[in-house]
C-alpha cells in the first residue's frame, strides 16, 4: 500500500526520459541503476519518476502482455533494483506509462490504430515514428488493464504518471464510428478534415463533445485500475495538453478529474510560465501542483544542449513563487547512460529553493481573474485569436500592471465571488451551467469583461444581445463616445482607436456605449484608396464597439476587438484604463511600483503573508533590478522579514504601516526574493 498524500510537501522531482528502441544491442547496455540514483541524490531529488514503458511501447518489467526491451532480457530486474534503490534513499517514486502512444503495439496490432486517413491509414502507417492506439478499441483497453495490473504487482509504487491521455488525432476508426453512430443515433461521422474542422457544425460540435466525454472515461479507467491494485496510491494523467494543445486532443477538465494533483511539461517563456503556475494552482485538487520544465535548452531534441544555472533556477524559483512542485525533465543517452554534470547543476538549483520549501503553504491572492476554457481556445473564423492566445497575453498583461490575478478553469465558475473583476476574453463552446455562473456573480455586484461573439448564447444571457454579422472591411476602428472618452485618453473620434481586423456587430438595448465603429474610407484589398500605405478611418457609424451594461447589481463590459490580445503599449494602455475605470486600482491586495519585468506573488497565512518576487527577465548576467516599493494591505504587523535564502540568514527590514498597507522597499532584486510579514 502506498503512502496515501505523500506528494503534500515533496517539491523536488525529477523524469529522465527513456523513449529508446532496441534494435541496435548498444541502446541501454550501459543502465545502471547505482549510477542513476547517485545522479539523483546529487540533484536532491525527493520523487523520481521512473520509465516503466515508454512512447516506443517496450517494456522495462518482464512483461507477459507487452514486449521487454531487449537490453532488459537477461536483467529483468534492473527497473525493480532502481525503484528499490529510490526507497531505500528515502525518496519516493512514481512509475511513468505511455497511454496512447504505443509504437510496438501499432505495429504488432494495425487493427487498434487511431485512424486519420481517408484510406484508413494512420501517422504511423504514413511513414511516422509514434504509433497511436485507439482509447475506444475494446481490445487496446482490455491490453492497457493487463499492463497495469502487471506494473501493479511487479513495482512497490507511490504514485503512477500517466502520459498522453489525449487525442492526437480524430480518429475514425471502426469503433470510434459504431460508437458515434450508437449514442448519437445518426448514420455517418461528421466531416472533421484537418486542418480546418468546422466550427460552426452542430454535428462536428456534438462529436467534439462525445470525444471530450470519452477520453475522461478512458483516463478514468487508467486511474480507477491502479487505485484498485494499489490502495493509496497517487496518480497524474499529464495535463500538459489543457494548455499547449488545440481543443480537438480534449485534455479538458474531464482529464483533471482523475488526478491526485494538476501537472504537465511546458516549454513556453516565463509568462505562459506564470500564466500556467496560476491555472494549475487553481484548478488541482491537491497542492502542490506540479510544473515540469526540461533542462535542455530549448526543447528535448537538442538533448545535449543544457540551460544555464540561471535559466533553469528562474524557472524552478517562479513555480517556487507559486508554492508549487519543480518537476526536472532529462533524457537518457541512448546507451543507457547520464551526464553527471547535469545533476550537479540541478542540485545547484534546487539548493536556491530548498531555503523556501517550510513556506509553501497559504492562499494566493488573487484580486481580479481570467477565465481560460479548456474546451473552446479556438477562433471558428480562422482568424489568430482564440480564448487561448488572449488569457495567456491578458494574464501577461495584468502582471506588467502588477495587478495580482489567478486563471480559472470551467470547474471554478461558481467560484468567482471573491474577485473584483473577472476577464472571460473570446469565449467559446460554452456549457450552460459556466454561463448561468458567470450570471450569477454579475447579478450579485460582479465585475465581467467579455470580448467577441464565438458563443453567441453568453452575449445573449449576459447582454440580451443578438450577433448580426460581421463587418466587410479588415480595418476598423473604435471612436470613443463621450462616456469613453476618459478610457480610451489618447484616441478620439477623429483619431480613434485602430483595430486592424474584421469585427463583429451586435444589436444591444440599454446598453451605454463606450465606443461605435469607424470604417476606412475604402475597404480593405480595393484598388482604390485615400492613402496608398494604410486604411486612414473617414466613415464614423453608432455601432457599438465597446459598452456596458448593468445586469443586476454588477456590470458587464463588453469589447468587439480582443484588446487584450494584442502586446503593444497602446493596447496595454488602453486595458489599464479599462480596468480602472471598472475597479479601485487603489484599494487592490498589494500595490507596487515595480517595473513590468517584476511579478509579485503573494500568499496568506494564518499569522503571515509571504511575497515572492521575480524577475522575469533574470538572464545569466544576473542584474539587479533598482530599488521599488511593494504595499500589502493587511493588518498591523509586527515585523517584516526578507528570507535569506541559500548564502544569507533571514534580515529584518523597515516598513511603515498607514491606512491598512504595510510598506517596504524591495532593493537590488536579482532573480528572487521571498518577503515574510509577520503579525
């Protein structure tokens, strides 16, 4: 039985990748089990997770169902001795599966792949190096409970990895289409050519929805299996996807529901970074969450090719920030060896952290929200916004403004009634009851921004608003009216607002308008023209580009353009002042003059509050950053304390304390600093 929540406070873990083939004699015939868990007890890591299968398909346990990795053959054991070895160094050890991704059992069963071609082929049989298995081959499942129950008894496991618990295709194979046709009673699979499905399909939209519902069935038949053999233990499907993937691999909520705790690889920059720490924070069911990075620079592929001390301990340090778990990615050499200069610059990283770990407890403060939906991140229009690509630059955007934010989830919607105002940007695909939420905290003095029209049933409850059409021009503009004019500062009507996209038009009643729509003199792509270079605006109309409405006790502000989208001052400019013109910048939890490249993250106690500050462009020069002020509101407090970290000891600081804020300087930030106010 393993040890039931042993992950609550292990924040030091570690994967080495072992996706090898076996028909060259030399690939893993040097693994040694002694020499990896040195490597690791170098790096301090608290919780490796071990190769048990890989995407390739071969086996590291004397398999029954499967196939052995031939260096294996011999030597069956030698996976056991390393799990054994962990435990024995006190560390805790999750096995690591390949749902889906199944080279060998492609191959050796053609009749389970996830089919993608009009000829019945698949990726592989295409000429590709990953074999995918269906999640609804009755035979491929019956295959995955084998293997688990063999993992089961062969391993002494405290958790269990799942990865690749999504589509990576839409598969139209025979059992994918019988189960179609059964639960929705039609005759034929709709279309659904990559790459452009149709969006706007009632019948594509209906097959998404049962694609969704079975990939959670079939991640909670994985997690159910393992639960059952091995009472206690922890289990995580890689969540990675519900971020980095389209809506067509349905890594959705329904995915998350059967794990122990969020987690999954990234390879984005520290925003997407910071954007993500937030989602999983707030949508595990356990803390911590778990952020994997990889310590190749830039990705896996360029696998001898490390990130520097200081690339990779920013990284482990803003997760840190989050009070979440650092997950370190290597690979294998193909030989079966490890680069020992690896863990010794991973143990160099987390020793910066260890100092911090006793404080990774609290709530995060999070006065304003973005609402990221797994489900509907796509633009049915083609165009290159979704709800994904403005959550992630709005949560940017918030941070540069030193706004503190936190990114929601579809399963949080019921819990908006703490924030002061909620941002739901491009939303899509939406399921009645998140729209019934998010008219609920309205109605009750919420603050909510939406942007576009993808669904047209949230402008239409939230607004009492119906979609027109969109406009025929590329070019539009936004004049602000006078209740804008404040808002949009240095734009007018006659310099108004550029949007330099098509944008939708809405009829709305008792709405006040914040701004109409200003077309060109000529449409974009006519030969005729008022100035050759660009589309000047000439034509004003009184058709609502921004406005708002009250909806119960709250407000409802709604933009046709997704400001929030685009990176350029004049739009973050423009968002700020939104902001303030919706919320009080001034009575917000904690207020700053930092510079934009600073995130503070905050998180309260019983008898403390903790600020962690990062740069965010922290580079290998490691520059300080000039001196600024941070403010917390919070109640009197008794000192203010900056951890020392790894090479200092723990130093109280001055601070003032006026009208409910405490006040201190923050001088000479490099990388990170955690502040401690002690009541």
């Amino acid at each position: 039985m393993a040890k039931e929540k042993w992950y609550s406070n292990v924040y030091r873990r570690n994967l080495v990748d072992m996706h090898i083939e076996d028909w060259d004699a030399a690939f893993l015939s040097e693994f040694s089990p002694e020499d990896y868990v040195a490597n690791l007890k170098k790096a301090h890591i608290e919780a490796p997770m071990l190769y048990l299968q890989s995407h390739v398909g071969h086996c590291y346990w004397p398999t029954k169902t499967g196939h052995m990795h031939n260096a294996f053959k011999g030597r069956e054991d030698m996976m056991k001795r390393l799990v054994d070895l962990c435990h024995k160094e006190g560390m805790y050890v999750v096995g690591y599966y390949s749902l889906i991704y199944n080279t060998v059992e492609e191959d050796r069963h053609p009749e389970w792949r996830i089919v993608t071609g009009e000829d019945g082929s698949s990726a592989r049989s295409r000429g590709g190096r990953y074999g995918h298995c269906c999640p609804n081959n009755p035979d491929y499942i019956a295959f995955v409970k084998a293997q688990i129950a063999e993992m089961a008894e062969y391993f002494d496991l405290d958790g269990m990895f799942y990865d690749m618990t999504f589509w990576p295709g839409i598969c139209q194979c025979e059992h994918c289409k019988a189960r179609y046709l059964a639960e929705t009673g039609r005759t034929e699979l709709p279309d659904c050519k990559l790459p452009a499905v149709n969006w706007n399909d009632p019948n594509f939209l209906e097959f998404q929805k049962l694609r969704i519902q079975w990939m959670g069935e079939f991640a909670a038949m994985a997690t159910g299996e393992i639960k059952r053999l091995v009472p206690g233990i922890s289990v995580e499907h890689n969540y990675a996807c519900s971020i980095a993937g389209s809506p067509l691999v349905c890594s959705t909520e329904l995915v998350n529901d059967q794990c122990d705790y969020a987690g999954g690889d990234l390879y984005g920059d520290l925003y997407n970074h910071s954007f993500t720490a937030k989602y999983y924070y707030n949508v595990t069911r356990n803390q911590p969450f778990e952020y994997m990075t990889v310590r190749c620079d830039k990705l896996l592929a360029v696998h001898t090719n490390s990130k520097t001390e200081e690339h990779l301990a920013t990284e482990v340090m803003l997760t840190a920030a989050h009070h979440g778990a650092s997950f370190i990615i290597d690979a294998i050499d193909p030989v079966g060896t490890l680069d020992p200069r690896v863990y010794d610059r991973v143990g160099k990283v987390f020793e910066r952290q260890m100092p911090y770990e006793k404080y990774f407890s609290g709530d995060l403060v999070q006065d304003v929200a973005v609402y990221y939906t797994t489900t509907g991140h796509y633009n049915s229009r083609g165009q290159n916004y979704d709800n994904k690509t403005c959550s992630v630059n709005l949560t940017r955007a918030l941070i540069e403004e030193n706004i503190p934010v936190g990114v929601i989830g579809n399963r949080k919607t019921g819990d908006m009634a703490h924030y002061k105002m909620v941002f739901a940007p491009q939303m899509a695909f939406m399921e009645d009851e998140n729209i019934d939420d998010m008219v609920r905290y309205v109605e009750n003095g919420g603050v909510l921004y939406l942007s576009g029209v993808e669904d047209t049933k949230v402008i239409e409850r939230l607004l009492g608003a119906r979609f027109m059409e969109w406009t025929d021009t590329g070019m539009v503009y936004m004049a602000p009216t006078d209740a804008g004019a404040e808002i949009f500062c240095d734009f007018s009507k006659k310099y108004p607002f550029p949007t330099e996209m098509s944008l939708p038009v809405i009829a709305v009643e008792g709405a006040e308008v914040l701004a109409t729509m200003t077309f060109p003199y000529t449409r974009t792509g006519e030969q005729r023209f008022a100035s050759i270079h660009s589309n000047p605006p000439g034509i004003p109309s009184d058709i609502p580009a921004m406005l708002t409405k009250k909806l119960g006790r709250g407000t409802v502000i709604w933009s046709a353009c997704p400001i929030e989208n685009d990176t350029r001052r004049s739009h973050r400019k423009l968002l700020k002042r939104l902001i303030a013109h919706c919320i009080d910048l001034n009575a917000l939890s904690v207020r700053t003059n930092a510079p934009r490249q600073v995130e503070l993250v905050t998180f309260r106690r019983e008898s403390d509050t903790l600020i962690s500050a990062v740069d965010l462009l922290c580079t290998d020069e490691l520059l300080p950053v000039a001196k600024f002020t941070v403010e917390v509101k919070c109640t009197k407090p008794a000192k203010v304390v900056r951890i020392g970290g790894k090479d200092r000891a723990d130093a109280e600081i001055p601070f003032t304390w006026s009208g409910g804020y405490v006040k201190f300087d923050v001088e000479n930030l490099v990388m990170f600093e955690m502040y401690r106010i002690k009541y």
